[in-house]
C-alpha cells in the first residue's frame, strides 16, 4: 500500500487559468485473492482558478474537483489493462456545464 500528496502554485499571470493545485491519492496491490500483482487506486485532486480567470468569467465556480478510482489488471507478465473512472464536479468552473463523468482504458505492453 502507498500513497501520494501534491500541491503547486502558480505565479499570477493573464494566460494561467489554476492559480493552485492539491491532489493526494491511496493504491494497494493484492486485494483481491491470487490477483498481487494487479492494483487499485483512488485519488482525489481539486484546482482553485486565478482571480484573472475569475474576472474574465463572472459567476464561475472558484475551482474544480476530480475524483478518480482505477484497476490495473496484471494479465500476463508483459502485458497489463487499467480501466479508469473519474467523476470531475465544476469542470472549468462553468457553471453551464454539467458535472462529468468520464472513463479511461489504458494497455501498458512490456518488451
């Protein structure tokens, strides 16, 4: 089991939308019987938009949040298939957009 934590800032500037950023995240290996070399993952990240972007869009949302929860399925020794979900609430902050959901299949093929 591990985990993870970011954070950044930006410096103020006309052409960057995030003035901040935070995400922090939990993966185990094995939690399902005979599968230890398969993963799961759950991370949460969430950007604070600049008072520029703020000005330029009046009546936004201040941030955006995505929540997401994936499975890497070891298939074989050289290849692996990560299906992925994320739910992002306040994209763009735009207040005319629906929450979205949105879904994720990677292959990884090792040689």
């Amino acid at each position: 089991m591990g985990g993870f934590l970011q954070f950044g800032v930006t410096q103020a500037s006309k052409a960057l939308e995030a003035k901040n950023y935070i995400g922090a995240g939990v993966h185990a290996n094995g939690i399902f019987s005979g599968r230890e070399d398969d993963e799961f993952g759950l991370a949460l990240a969430r950007a604070s938009f600049s008072k520029d972007y703020l000005s330029r869009n009046v009546g936004f949302k201040k941030n955006e949040t995505a929540i997401e929860i994936t499975y890497k399925l070891q298939v074989t020794d050289w290849l692996s298939v990560q299906p992925s979900y994320q739910y992002i609430v306040n994209p763009s902050g735009d207040p005319a957009l629906s929450n979205a959901s949105v879904g994720l299949l990677r292959a990884e093929i090792a040689i």
